[in-house]
C-alpha cells in the first residue's frame, strides 16, 4: 500500500482505540481529523504534545475537527496515559504498524548513541471526506499545535 498523497483520499484501516472500541476513518466522515503519530506513551515530548491538543480542545472543536493520537503502544499503554493526562480524545495503537507504514512514518533514529526503529512524530489533517490536506514531519513539540490550528482556521473560512 503506498502512502496518500495530498488530495487523496486515506484507505479506511480500523484500528483498536481507547474506550474499548475500534476506530476507522470513515467513522469521523463529515469533520477533519488531526492524525497524530507520537513515539511512546508517558515520555516527556509525547505528554507535552497531547497536554497541547488537550488544552486545545475547544477550538479543534469549533473548527469541527477531533483528534486520534497514534503510537504503538498497546490499548492498556494507551488507556492509562489517556486517563492520567485526561485527554479528550482517543488513542489508537498501531501495535503492527498498519497506520505506521502506510503513512511513512517509521524511521531510523538515534537514540542515546544508537540506531533504533522508531516513530518520527508526524500529523496528518483529513478534511470531511476522508481526504489528506495537509501533513507535518519532524514535528517541533513546542509550536505545532498552533501550526495545526492556523490551518485549520485557513480551510474553515
């Protein structure tokens, strides 16, 4: 399966979520969704990331828009990040990668002096029809939910 591009419309995977139920894309038709790939649960970018989209909620939902957090952690991972962080919204696991590879989104990194596989922290934004109309790669934590809310604001008006 090759990677959307921009105007494309993103294959339906299902996925395990948060709230012990399965999410797909086709389940959010008619909103956009921000799709957030992060590297792991409870590490300090990651929580910094999600405590910005939580923070934000109110104006993602004014633009008609939610939020799925992506990483492979495992749905128990998930749940107990979710409930600590009091997120509004959910966490997908992608324990085999679905979302990971048809996004592109694994890659090599250093860690610590080393080569591992991992998740380079990406977004995805769908508009209403499940098409992809934007993305971010090498997400800087700090301002990128600003980044993703002044988009938002461009094709809501």
């Amino acid at each position: 399966m090759t990677s959307p591009g921009i105007g494309t419309v993103v294959p339906d995977l299902e996925l395990a979520s948060t709230g012990a139920k399965t999410s797909k894309f086709s389940d959010y038709r008619g909103q956009f969704v921000v799709l957030y790939f992060y590297p792991k649960d409870n590490t300090p970018g990651c929580t910094t990331e999600g405590q910005a989209f939580r923070d934000a909620i109110d104006q993602f939902a004014a633009l008609n828009t939610v939020i799925l957090g992506v990483s492979r952690d495992s749905v128990k991972m998930h749940e107990g990040f979710k409930c600590k962080q009091e997120f509004p919204f959910d966490l997908l696991s992608d324990s085999e990668e679905q979302l990971c590879k048809l996004f592109d989104v694994i890659k090599q990194k250093n860690m610590y002096g080393k080569q591992v596989r991992g998740i380079e922290r990406s977004t995805f934004l769908l508009d209403p029809e499940g098409i992809l109309v934007h993305e971010w790669r090498k997400v800087k934590v700090k301002t990128h939910c600003e980044e993703v809310l002044t988009v938002l604001r461009t094709l809501n008006e």
